[in-house]
C-alpha cells in the first residue's frame, strides 16, 4: 500500500532480502543488496544501544548508512513491535518525506534505501536507511569557522530564509539543529536527519514553526560572539511575512518566551549557563 502512494515514475525498486523489505534506488540494488556486508563496512560515526551510523565510500559513491535497532527490555521490545505493525515503518516514512522535500525544491539527502526487518519470533524490529552523502560542510561548523561579524550574519540570514522556505513548502523539521544542515557555497541550506520531519498539519502549525525556530536558536546562541546577532536570523526569518506586523510581532514575542523556557531547560541538562537572546 505505501509503494503506490509515492510519486509517480520514481526511480526506485522493491527491496527484498532474507527478512528484508522495503525500496532501492534503481542502480543501487547490487551494491546494498546484503545488509550484513555493507553495514559493517566505512567508518563509524555513531554508535549507541539503539542506532548505529556509518559513513561508507561506496564504488558508486558516498553514502551513510543509519541501522535503528530493537529496544533491549522485552516490555519496550514489545511496545516497539506493536507500534510497528499499527504504522509504517520508519525508514519508509523517511523515503517518503526526503522525496516530498526534493520534489517541492527544498534541499536534503538522497534517499538510496530504505528497509525493514519484523520478526515476529523474537519480536524484533531493525530499520535500516542508506542516503548520499551531501559534499557540503556542516551549518554547525560553519559557524564555528566563522571569525567575522559579516560570515555570521550571512550564515543566519541564509538559514532564517532557508527554514522560513522549508515552511513556506508545508514542512515541519522534527530535530532542526545547526548540526542537522548543510550549507553550500551559495548559502543554500540543506536538511539533514529528517526521521521525524513531516508535512505541517492546520493544527497547531503555528506551534510547531515556532518550536523548529527555538529548536535551532538554542543550540545556536552558544556559538555566535555576540547573542544579538541572533537577531539576523529572525529577521530574515519573518523578512517575507504577509501578515499584519502586529501579528508577526504578537508571535515573535510568544517566540522569546519559549526560547527562555528551552534556555532554562538546557541549562540545567547541560550544568552550565547559556547566553540569551537580547
């Protein structure tokens, strides 16, 4: 059933192997037929209880590839297992948003796999998802980069027009971190990590804009010198607005507070004071 719903003439073959299911990008089919051999091959960039990521130069390019696995606990294996089998699976729903991304011209990895592996017999659930490799630097490390006032200020002008875009094309981004873009050297940014990202709902659309701009303001106000250069971004943000300013102004004061809250927050996860936004 999720097969017919993607666009038409997409490029893709269904994926079988062992226990395996799922989709593969057309001329990739070789290369990641075996999971068990290419999983294991590259360099590891994460490597946690519940997920795992590679980096791997594949002959035909390269790639990272994100294997998700079983809960340990047999309660939460169980859970996991049930939820499955009540949605799609995960790697699917990535596919399927990265392709609706592109097609509405915004920028994000290529998905070259997604599969599936449910066993019933040992209630597992393993996800397993293989994208192209973007040859751009990280937003995050741009900043870090940085050393003049003027590369900040395009950097957050190009990631304010960026996510107000991402916006605009009726995306909600479900991790928008600094470290989860891309930026080329036409500041065009690039959406990474989009296992939660979704199309925006009328409910609570406004509230989940919002969270995506404190989402990013947080973990971005301790890498800029100056905190009011915070203010690029929003600005360029709301730039292209339509709306009465007294509304824009209304939600860019209910942005502040929640950005003080998440500050909070953070403070205590981290131990450590942050700077605020001015």
């Amino acid at each position: 059933m999720f097969m017919n719903e993607q666009i038409e003439q997409a490029d893709w073959l269904e994926y079988r192997y062992g226990s395996w299911k799922g989709m593969v990008r057309q001329g990739w089919e070789e290369t990641l037929q075996k999971p068990e051999k290419f999983c294991q091959l590259g360099e590891s960039v994460i490597d946690k209880a519940d997920r795992s990521v590679r980096r791997w130069e594949s002959p035909l390019g390269n790639v990272y590839v994100k294997r998700i696995y079983s809960p340990q606990g047999l309660s939460a294996r169980l859970l996991t297992y049930g939820k499955n089998l009540l949605r799609p699976p995960r790697s699917l729903q990535v596919w399927r948003v990265c392709e609706a991304l592109l097609e509405a011209g915004l920028r994000c990895p290529k998905p070259l796999l997604a599969a599936y592996d449910y066993r019933l017999h040992a209630l597992a659930s393993e996800e397993l998802m293989v994208a192209a490799e973007l040859p751009y630097p990280l937003f995050s490390k741009k900043l870090r980069e940085s050393d003049l006032a003027a590369e900040f200020k395009s950097l957050l002008q190009a990631a304010g027009k960026g996510i107000r875009m991402l916006h605009d094309k009726g995306f909600i981004h479900g991790d928008c971190l600094p470290g989860n873009m891309c930026i080329d050297q036409e500041n065009n940014l690039y959406f990474l990590d989009n296992d939660r990202t979704a199309r925006l709902s009328l409910l609570g659309a406004r509230q989940a804009r919002l969270r995506n701009l404190v989402q990013f303001s947080s973990r971005t106000l301790p890498l800029l010198p100056e905190s009011k250069l915070m203010h690029e971004f929003i600005q360029a943000y709301y730039l292209t607005d339509q709306r009465q300013s007294g509304v824009v102004k209304k939600e860019q004061q209910k942005f502040k507070q929640m950005l003080e809250l998440r500050l909070e927050q953070l403070e205590l996860e981290l131990g450590r004071k942050l700077p605020r936004l001015k």
